[in-house]
C-alpha cells in the first residue's frame, strides 16, 4: 500500500499562503490553530527560501513515541493521527515533534491546553469515513472520497506536492534533473517555472 508523504519545493513555494487558508476553510480550524504555516528561511536575502510546514507523519512519529495514552495512531497508508476522545492535552507531543505539528487552542484558561489538533493529510480521524461526526473532530475525510489533501491542490505553484512517497519523490526528482541537477542551480525563475509537472 503506498505510503502518504508532503514535500515542499523550496524553490517553487512564493509564500503565498494558500495551503495555510485552504486548510484552515476546509476542515473549520479552531482560532488560534495552524495545521500548515509557511516558514521562510534567511528572510530578506539573496539565498531566501520559503517552505510549507505541517504534520510530516513521520515514519517512527516521536510524537506517537511519547504520548503517555497513546492516542496516537498509523494508518496503513502511513498516516498518523490523533484520538482527541482519548488525547489529555499533556503537551508532550508539542513538544517531542520537531516540525511543530502538534497544536492547541489558544482559547480557556491559562494553562489549560485542551484537545491536541494537528495535520491530518486530509484523512479525517478513527470515527466512520465522511461522518458528521468525523467532519465535526477532525474535517473533511479527502483521502476517503480519493482525493489529495487540499492544501496540495490548491498550492498554485505546486510547490507542495502531496501523496504516495514514491511518486512524489519521482516528481521532485525529475524537476531537480531539469533544473540542472545541483543545488547551485536552484533559485532561479527561469529554470523553477520552466516546467509544469
């Protein structure tokens, strides 16, 4: 069965946001959550880049590692996600996750976490596929309805490549021979929108 993994180009993300508000529209995000934000690195120079962070689901999640009621899970498509019925809001996957997926709301009482929320790749959660219930927890099931997670398809540069890790990693490879194969070559307009894949 594939194995569901996000890549972002670097080279082709303009930080327009899109992933971010596609997300947070589709699936009716809580106030003060981002399951996806863009990240610029060495903002204002030459060698600036910009990059669509999210929930990686990670091959051995360290978040799954340290959660003390295990309320997190795999799918068999190597989706990660969460049980908010069972989550307790200790914090310690915020804080064993390196990319910042793990998230809380920002609303109650200080102190007071609540119920974790992070990227779901569009899979929904472990009540029945497409269920109001399911939309109400975690929003909209994609995957269940064959479909990519939003944020990928809304990405207008397809910078943020989204589904089977194989494909996408011939995807990028591909762009990376076309673009000259090394990363001096990078950066460019001409050569990171030359060719649509």
């Amino acid at each position: 069965m594939a194995r569901m993994k996000f890549l972002c180009d670097a080279d082709r993300c303009i930080e327009c946001n899109a992933c971010v508000t596609a997300c947070k529209n589709e699936h009716e995000v809580p106030w003060g959550i981002n399951r996806r934000r863009v990240v610029t690195i060495d903002d204002g120079l030459k060698q600036e880049k910009s990059i669509s962070v999210a929930c990686m689901h990670c091959t051995d999640a360290p978040c799954q590692a340290v959660c003390p009621v295990d309320c997190f899970y795999t799918t068999p498509e190597g989706v990660v996600l969460h049980d908010k019925d069972i989550c307790i809001g200790c914090g310690y996957c915020f804080y064993a996750c390196p990319f910042g997926a793990p998230q809380y709301p920002q609303e109650g009482a200080f102190g007071a976490r609540g119920k974790m929320d992070k990227c779901t790749f569009c899979a929904g959660g472990p009540e029945e596929d497409n269920s109001q219930a399911e939309l109400d927890k975690y929003g909209r099931n994609r995957l269940a309805e064959g479909k990519l997670p939003l944020c990928a398809e809304m990405c207008s540069t397809k910078a943020l490549l989204a589904g089977d890790g194989d494909i996408v990693a011939d995807l990028f490879r591909k762009r990376v021979v076309r673009r000259g194969g090394r990363p001096d070559n990078w950066g460019g307009w001409e050569t990171a929108y030359e060719v649509k894949l």
